[in-house]
C-alpha cells in the first residue's frame, strides 16, 4: 500500500502476480473496512510516513502482520524511470515477497510515547531559540550594546531590556516576544513533568543519568530513539544508527578513505549526543582528557562528535550490560534523580531527615569525588601515552603489555578509591 495523506493506493501479490486493488481512503473507518477484506494470513506493506504508525494499528488485528519500510532504502534498491503511485505499491509487494524489503523497527506504545513527547521538547526549545534570536536582532538592528547580565531574559535581563532606547514598535515586538517566550516556557515545564514521570519508572534512563554531561532531556531523548537495546547487536550498530560512523569509499585494490560522518540516523539524537560531548569535555573524567588529546590533533569541532561517538559506545555498553558509568559521581547522581523526581511533580521533603540527594551539598564529598575523577583522568593520559612512544612498525597503534586494558580498567588505586568514596556517600546519606 502506497499511502498518503488523504487516501492510499493498494497493489495485491498473489502467486507471482500483482493487480491492482485499488485505493482506501486514509481514514479509520475505511481502513478498517478495508482490513475486514483481508485475510489473517495477509501482510500488508507500508513505508514509512507520518501516518504510518496509525495505519498499523488500524490494520494489525485484520491481518497476520504489517511490514513498515524504510523509503530511503527502497529508492536505492529499487529506482525506476517511471514512478506512480501502483508502481511504487507494486514495488513494494515484489521486494517484500522476494525477501529484499528493508524493514524498520516497530516501536511499542511506550517509546512511542516517549518519542513524541521529545520532538515535541525539541520543537518547543527551538521556538524559543528563534523568538530570542528575533529579539537580539532587534537589539543589534539599532546598535544596542550587549546586555551586563547573564541572562537576557531573566528579571535582571528584562528591566534593562526594558530602558533600552528603541522605536515604539520595536518596543511592542518585544513585548510579544517576551510573552510568546513566557507561554513557551509554561508549555516546556509541562513536557519536561511528563517525560520526568516516564524516566522515573525506566530504570534505562536513570542508568543513562549517571554518565557525566548526560542530563534528563538527553538520556530521555536517546532512550526514545534506541527503544530496546537488543536489537543492535554491537556498540558500532548503535553507532551507525545515530550517523556517527565516518563514511568509507574503497574499490578495488585500493586503499579505503575515511570521510565526515554520515548522519544517517536520527538527527536529533544525534544532536543532543553532541551536546553532551560538550558538556561532558568541560567536567573532569577520562572523558574530557580523551576530548583533549583529539582536540590538540584535530581541532574542537571534531573533538565534540568524537566524544558523541565514545558516548554512543559507552550507551550500548552501559544498557546492553546492565551497568551504571564507573566513573560517575554519586553525590551528583543522586542530585540528577532527585531533581527528576521534583521535575515529576513529587513533593518536597520537609524536616531534618536527610535525603539522597544532600551529600551533593557536602563540600567534602564533592571535592573528593572530583579528586577522584581527576585522577581517572590521568590514568587515561597515561594510558594513551604509550601509543606515542610505542608504535608500530605498520604505523598503527600499539600499547604495552601492561596498558592492554579498558578505560574502566584503570590503576587498581584509583578504582578502589572510588569504591570507597561510594560507601562514604552511602553511609553519609544513612546517617
């Protein structure tokens, strides 16, 4: 079925045969009469579109299964001259019986959910993005100096946004700006207690949150785009699947080129992993020192989607294994999902009864904590040090015996006195 907007085009292969069936239009109730007509051991093939997920659920109790392609894959396999809606129906049916259509997965209710809820965020933070730019336009457009203050559009921000000397209707767009931005504002707190709610009862979300420079919004958003790890087999599928993974040209006897990444996946998944790297390069950690030392080769630019990409990896070890990052801080963990927990609506605790998340004020904890990742940090420079000074005589990478070991796998010192610091926290939180 070659589906639009307002109606969809069926093509019927039976027997090595196709013929036409004729078109549906694009409502529930003419779908479901046009599932009635089919039997139980009929699949049905559809690409995928906006309506596509709604289309499956109509038609999947009529028929043994619905079969969503991918459109990009389809035009690569399948390139035709002559294009109409029967042909591409047609197209359809024949890879499909052949074997060769490329399918794509079917999320379930949840993570459908979850992913519209975050494109809805993502439209959300955008909008605002653009109403803001449209007001410092407006401040450069009449040679107004850069606002003192941190914030722009904070109260500070605002009463010296409002005694800047601007015409009359300047002044007017700002103030609807300003209230556009106040409505978007009420609309995201909104979004962000309903994904709070679904992260605190997926414990994949939590266990995201522990990775330092990965916040609600972007362990909600990855979470929404892999849906269940075990249909990537290895960190390199997840990878490929976020566009992260260099293109490759070879034929031949020659030698393969490595290109820029190929962005073919979820871009804003892709996105928010970026602004993660970014994040995670300013904190103390094996992280920062792997941004570093490809920083000083290749620039930040670069840097930023190599540590999008360690991370991509180290998010399919972490869910595929069942284990938190090593390396987290635990006092900020606990202020991550205590703050998740207020995001959802929960109630402030009141009285002298500590809870979880009150190590994080204990400036002890913190610093050493921050010692401790300090220290991970070196190890890695270390770890990697051998790489320069023991190459191969091939000219790739090699280390020493006694480096052949993972990132979690640093100094025996470091790891233990990490433990320890855990049991600290654990047991300040007790008392």
């Amino acid at each position: 079925m070659d589906i639009h907007r307002t109606f969809g085009e069926v093509v019927i292969w039976e027997n090595g045969l196709t013929r036409h069936g004729g078109r549906v239009d694009m409502t529930r109730t003419a779908l479901e009469g046009f599932g009635r007509q089919l039997l139980k051991t009929d699949e049905v093939v559809i690409e995928a579109t906006g309506n596509c997920m709604a289309v499956s659920r109509v038609l999947s109790p009529h028929v043994a299964r619905v079969v969503i392609a991918n459109p990009l894959q389809v035009k690569a396999i399948a390139h035709a001259h002559v294009k109409t809606d029967k042909v591409d129906a047609a197209t359809l049916a024949s890879l499909h019986a052949a074997g060769y259509l490329p399918e794509i997965w079917t999320p379930d209710a949840a993570t459908e959910r979850l992913r519209r809820l975050v494109a809805r965020r993502h439209q959300v933070v955008r909008h605002r993005t653009r109403i803001k730019n449209e007001v410092h336009a407006i401040l450069h457009a009449h040679l107004i100096p850069k606002c003192p203050h941190a914030d722009l559009f904070s109260r500070r921000g605002r009463d010296w946004l409002a005694r800047q000397p601007v015409p009359e209707d300047e002044r007017a767009a700002i103030a609807r700006h300003i209230r556009e931005l106040d409505r978007l504002g009420e609309d995201l707190a909104q979004l962000d207690q309903d994904i709070a709610q679904d992260a605190l009862e997926n414990e994949a979300i939590q266990r995201l949150v522990t990775i330092t420079g990965v916040n609600l919004a972007v362990a909600a958003g990855l979470m929404a785009a892999i849906g269940s790890i075990e249909r990537f087999s290895s960190a390199q599928k997840l990878v490929s699947y976020f566009g992260l993974n260099p293109r490759v040209r070879q034929s031949g006897l020659g030698a393969a080129h490595h290109g820029r990444i190929s962005k073919v996946g979820r871009s804003h998944a892709r996105a928010m992993l970026v602004e993660a790297a970014w994040a995670a390069a300013k904190a103390p950690g094996p992280l920062r020192a792997f941004f570093i030392r490809i920083r000083a080769r290749r620039g930040h630019q670069i840097a930023a989607v190599a540590v999008a990409r360690k991370l991509a990896t180290l998010c399919w070890h972490m869910l595929a294994k069942g284990e938190d990052y090593r390396w987290a801080r635990p006092s900020l963990v606990a202020y991550k999902l205590r703050a998740m927990e207020l995001a959802a609506g929960q109630p402030q605790k009141k009285g002298n009864r500590r809870g979880a998340s009150y190590a994080y004020n204990v400036k002890d904890i913190r610093h050493q904590e921050m010692k401790i990742v300090e220290q991970a940090e070196k190890s890695y420079e270390q770890f990697v040090s051998a790489w320069k000074s023991h190459p191969c005589g091939t000219g790739s990478r090699c280390a020493t015996a006694s480096n052949r070991q993972e990132l979690d796998g640093l100094p025996g010192d470091v790891s233990s006195r990490h433990a320890t610091l855990r049991h600290e926290v654990d047991r300040t939180m007790k008392e």
